[in-house]
C-alpha cells in the first residue's frame, strides 16, 4: 500500500478486497455449495465482483485524492491533523485487522454440511407439491429424497408402484433407532436447512452409521410412519440393495414443489 494514502482507507479497500475475493473464491469452486443452493452462484460471482471493483476504486479514489492535495500544497495540513498534540503521528489500531479472519476461516475451514444430529433434532420438512410431473421411462428411476416422499404421502405412489427406485441419502436413526435415509433441503441458504427423511425397512444393512452416505435400490412400499418431533408425515421404502457412497458434490436437495 502507499504510504501516503489515509490508512483507513487503506484497511477498508485491503478488507474489501479479501471480501470479495473470497466470495468469488467460494462462487467459482464448489465452496459455496456448503452455504446457499446452485441456483444463487451467479449472485456470488456478481456480490464477489462489485467488492473486489469497489477496493479498486477505492484506492484509487485516495490515491487521486493525495496527489490534489499534494499539488495544492495541502500535505502539511494532513500531515498537521495526523498529529497528536506531543507531535506524534497516530496508529492506527491493529486489532482491527482480526475482522479479516472469519474471511480466512471462510477460506480456510469449510463447515461440514449439515447431518444426521439436525436430521434427527428436526422434524420433516416434507410438504405437499404444486403436482407430480410425468416420471421418466425405464426400468429404474432415480429419485432425490424429497421427491420420493412427495410422491409416497401425497400421491400414495401411484407412480412408483413396480418401478425399482434409487435413492441417495445420508443415514439417521431415529430416538427409537431405527434406520432413516435423510437429504436436507434448502429453500435458500444452509441457514434454513429442514430435513425430509424416509424409514428403512427390507434388506437394510445391519451395521448403520450415521452421516454415512448411501445409495438404496429398492420399492415403493404404502407403510407409513410419524416423525417423532413434529408428527409429520415419514413414508417407507423397501430396500433390497444398498451400497456407500462418498459424499455428494451438492450434499443439500432444494425444496421439491412438482
């Protein structure tokens, strides 16, 4: 940084800076995913940019600023109100620079999606949908989470019935510790994560951890159950398959309305 330049301004255009470049650091990898769904990249990229071009501007601002002041003779007089009255110059606090770690930590430690301690401490987000698309052809269909259980509850499976279905999810067990495939949905941010759950039953594995990631294969079955926190509505799914999978790109499923 020049040293002519207002120190303030300075620290304010550096903060920006790692602000911004941090937001198109998170927009431009999968980083962000961790915090807001897909569909708000662009917005990142484009918050990310302005930040990064208000530093610049900034800066450049002061610095076209010093140089007026500097050819109007003006540099005593700045020099004169930078000084304490024992004609010193004053620092500018350091600490002010500790708000630029939560934007390292941002960069730096990543938080783990959301998982089975709030699938199980929340109850179902699960809510009726606008309609029910037309499925796709073929002998297996692959459903989110939240989809299957739209269709089972509010459908009564209709279109699921002899259709071999694949599910991936993350595993949680219920207080009675009974096995459940979770899949947190976002309407917008991680903040307001709710988990949709479905219960296990059929050839379920009999060693179950939870967070672990799994693909399920099985059927649609009527059996329904209650969630325990909010008396919400958990279909069943027959499992007849079911192997781990490593965690998904987009670990987060946005709300399914049809």
């Amino acid at each position: 940084m020049n040293p002519n330049l207002n120190p303030n301004r300075q620290a304010q255009a550096a903060l920006l800076f790692l602000l911004g470049a941090t937001v198109l650091h998170a927009g431009l990898t999968d980083l962000h995913l961790r915090y807001v769904k897909a569909g708000l990249r662009p917005l990142l990229l484009l918050s990310g940019a302005v930040l990064v071009v208000t530093a610049a501007a900034t800066v450049w601002y002061e610095w076209r600023g010093t140089r007026r002041r500097h050819d109007r003779g003006r540099e005593r007089d700045r020099d004169q109100d930078r000084e304490d009255g024992y004609g010193h110059a004053h620092r500018e606090p350091r600490v002010a620079w500790l708000l630029a770690l939560p934007v390292l930590a941002l960069i730096l430690v990543a938080p783990p999606p959301l998982g089975s301690y709030s699938a199980t401490h929340t109850g179902t987000a699960l809510q009726k949908p606008f309609g029910f698309p037309d499925l796709p052809a073929g002998d297996t269909l692959r459903l989110g989470v939240g989809e299957y259980a739209a269709r089972a509850v509010y459908d009564d499976g209709r279109h699921l019935r002899d259709r071999t279905i694949r599910i991936t999810g993350f595993v949680a067990l219920d207080p009675a510790g009974a096995p459940q495939l979770v899949r947190m949905s976002l309407s917008c941010c991680a903040a307001d994560a709710q988990p949709v759950k479905i219960a296990l039953t059929g050839e379920v594995p009999p060693v179950l951890r939870p967070d672990a990631w799994l693909e399920i294969s099985g059927t649609y079955t009527p059996r329904r159950t209650k969630d325990p926190v909010n008396d919400g509505p958990v279909p069943y799914f027959e499992v007849t398959a079911a192997k781990p999978v490593p965690t998904p790109r987009d670990p987060y499923d946005e709300v399914w309305n049809g």
